[in-house]
C-alpha cells in the first residue's frame, strides 16, 4: 500500500511542494509557486509525465495553495491518495522541540513565535491554515527549522545578557537550517558505513544563507545562526557575525533607525555589500577577472567560515567529516578547495580532481589516506520533512 505524503514549503513570496511516496521515497510531484502577492505569479507543477505552468495573480498563500490543488486536479496525482501534510515551520522557540501534530493550539503557538521570525513563520501560519482547509481528514504535521538545535548545551545557546530580559523576551541562540543540517549528517554516516552515533561531524550548509553545524553522535552542540538567521558564516545577503555596537553606532553616526539598519545587515550585506553580487557565479567569474573587491569578499568569506571549522573541532575534540551541502557547498568546487587548502595542516586533505566533477550524488571528495573524510552530500529538505512527518504519525 502506498503512503504518499505532501510537503509544503512556505517562503515569504513563494511555496514549493512535493509528493513523495515515503515507502520508496519516489516522488510523484513537485511544484514551486513564486512571486505571491505581486500581480503576476506563477505556477509550476511537475509530474513523470511532464511539466505545467501556469500565470495568474497571486495575492496570498491561500490563492497559491488553490492554484496548486487546481494544478493537482488537472494534472495529478489525486491529493485524495494524500496521508498526511508536512509543514515547514521555521521557528519553533523553546516551544517546539520535535515534529508535532498540528492543532489549533500549535497554530496559536505558532502566532506567538512570529515575533522570532516576522519573515517566515506568517506565511507559514498562512499556508498551514489553507492546507487544512484543503485536506481537512488527514493529519498535519509542523516540521520546525530550530528543533535539530534543541540538543544544544545551555553553554552554547546562552547569551550573555541580563538573564532576566533573556528568559521575558527568549533571548537565546536558536539555530536554523536543522532539518538540512540532520539530514545530512545521517546520509553521511550512511554513505561511509559508519555508526552515527560514533562520528564527528561538521556539516556546511552553504547557499545563500549559509550555516555550520558541529554534530557529535548524530547529537548537534554547536551551530552558527542564533536569535535568528543573521548570525554566524557570512552570506549572499546578510552580513553574519558583527561588532554588535555597529547597530548603535550607525543608529548615532548614519542617523539610520531600526529598520533601515535591519534591512543594511540581512539584505545589503554579505557577498552583495563586498561586491555588488550575491550569486557566487558571478563573484567567481569577478575573481578569474582579477576584480580586487570580489577577491576580497571570497577571502572574508573562507576566512570565517575556516574559523567556525576550527572553533569546532576544538568543541568536538576532533572531527571525523567535514561535509558540504547546499547550493554552493554542492557546487562550488573553488569554494570546497579554498576551505580546504587552509584546513590541510590539520589533516584535511582534499583530492583537487575529484573535487572538481560535478555530480548530484553523495561523493567523497577528500584523498584516500586523508585523516579527516571531506564529502559533499545533497541535502534534501523535502525528503527529510517527509520522512519525518511520516514518522510522527505512526507514533
């Protein structure tokens, strides 16, 4: 018997999905709608059989959800075969520690936590609430973001800050990307026939926002994002860690208030504020060109992210795999080798032809004798969210 289960993905202006029959874990469809609430949208669904688009006003998730059921409709497959939906919910607090059971409690909860998220978790709240609506007879599922990095020690998700205005407005490190960061830390114990809960793991999620994870026995103690996801490795956009006295001063000196300077940190900085660009096409094809700006942005941005590596071998008291996922950590072979080249007096020893193939598949990158395994791993969000969705309603 088939258990095909729907996974909702919703961003700020677009939603994707898929329908992955979780017993072969094929999937029957995947669609991606984008420009919600602009006055053009788009849908398209994709099925074995072929692709489908579809141009219409898309005013909010309820209409994008719609469309979608619509293109179900046309196009299949029936959403009747559907068991179960799977949410992802980006911020989940101190709440929401694992895949739950969606009620209207947990949306009220959910409403609560916008705070934490005013980018992700509305539009969330927004297509949770029309998924229902859509598949009211089966069983729906948050999936949240922050929930992998509920294992953190209180050493490392602390602030220090006044405790008590911590504790009234949950001032603490959250983490993001978790359910990336766990599904890729399993896939590479599996990859190299080893028993998870004996390795030690670094996994970089690099895209355009950009995380690290120091993953102990498949247990995550350390992560880059915080509060929220502006923290840590820089990015396409944000600027990741900074002097927090610059939002002070800016707000003194540039005469900037809240907003302007929020908007500065997640939207103008990063590899965008250094360059120009946030796509690391570009900033590479800069580079070859002998631009010095983008030259110095990839050199900022190895910079970080090689002092993440090596705070968290110390944090692991060694490492057994460092691994790359994401759209630049999966692609960018100039990106891996760069990291690489700086770590290999610390026994990371990167094989530079093997580096250089391109392929969607799980691959060992590093030299055969080399002390630490060096891997890029796929992630696959949907899949996981599927996975666990699967498992929350069998418990």
């Amino acid at each position: 018997m088939s258990t095909p289960i729907l996974v909702v993905n919703c961003g700020s202006s677009s939603l994707k999905y898929q329908v992955i029959e979780i017993e072969s874990e094929a999937v029957w469809a995947n669609g991606l709608v984008e420009k919600i609430g602009l006055p053009e949208g788009e849908v398209t669904h994709k099925t074995p059989a072929g692709e489908h688009t579809v141009t219409a006003p898309i005013p909010d998730h309820v209409a994008a959800l719609q469309l979608v059921a619509l293109a179900f409709e046309k196009h299949g497959p029936s959403l009747a075969d559907v068991v179960a939906v799977g949410h992802r919910a980006v911020h989940g607090g101190e709440r929401f520690r694992a895949p739950t059971l969606i009620d209207d409690d947990v949306i009220a909860g959910l409403t609560e936590l916008a705070g934490l998220a005013p980018l992700h978790n509305p539009p969330a709240i927004e297509g949770i609430k029309a998924a229902r609506a859509m598949l009211p007879n089966v069983p729906h599922v948050a999936i949240f973001d922050t929930a992998f990095f509920s294992t953190l020690p209180p050493e490392a998700y602390t602030y220090a800050i006044d405790k008590n205005l911590a504790h009234q407005y949950s001032i603490r490190k959250y983490g993001f990307h978790g359910t990336s960061h766990s599904f890729v830390s399993k896939e590479t114990a599996k990859f190299l026939g080893r028993d998870l809960a004996s390795l030690k793991t670094i996994v970089c999620h690099l895209g355009n926002g950009a995380s690290i994870s120091a993953v102990d026995g498949g247990v995550a103690i350390e992560t880059s994002m915080g509060l929220t996801p502006l923290a840590g490795l820089v990015m396409g956009t944000r600027s990741g860690d900074i002097d927090p006295g610059v939002f002070a001063y800016l707000l003194r000196q540039a005469g900037m208030d809240a907003t302007a300077v929020d908007t500065l940190l997640n939207k103008q900085s990063g590899m965008f504020g250094l360059t120009g660009m946030s796509d690391f096409r570009d900033i590479d094809d800069a580079v070859d060109a002998g631009d010095p700006d983008a030259q110095l942005a990839v050199s900022v941005y190895l910079h970080r992210l090689v002092g993440y590596i090596g705070s968290y071998i110390a944090q692991l008291g060694g490492v057994d795999a460092l691994v790359f996922t994401a759209g630049v950590g999966e692609n960018d072979a100039t990106i891996r080798k760069g990291i690489c080249d700086r770590l290999a007096p610390l026994g990371f020893q990167l094989d530079p032809e093997v580096n250089a193939v391109r392929s969607k598949e799980p691959r060992l990158i590093s030299q055969p004798d080399s002390p630490v395994k060096i891997l890029v791993v796929p992630t696959n969000e949907e899949l996981a969210m599927a996975r666990e969705t699967a498992a929350t309603i069998r418990s």
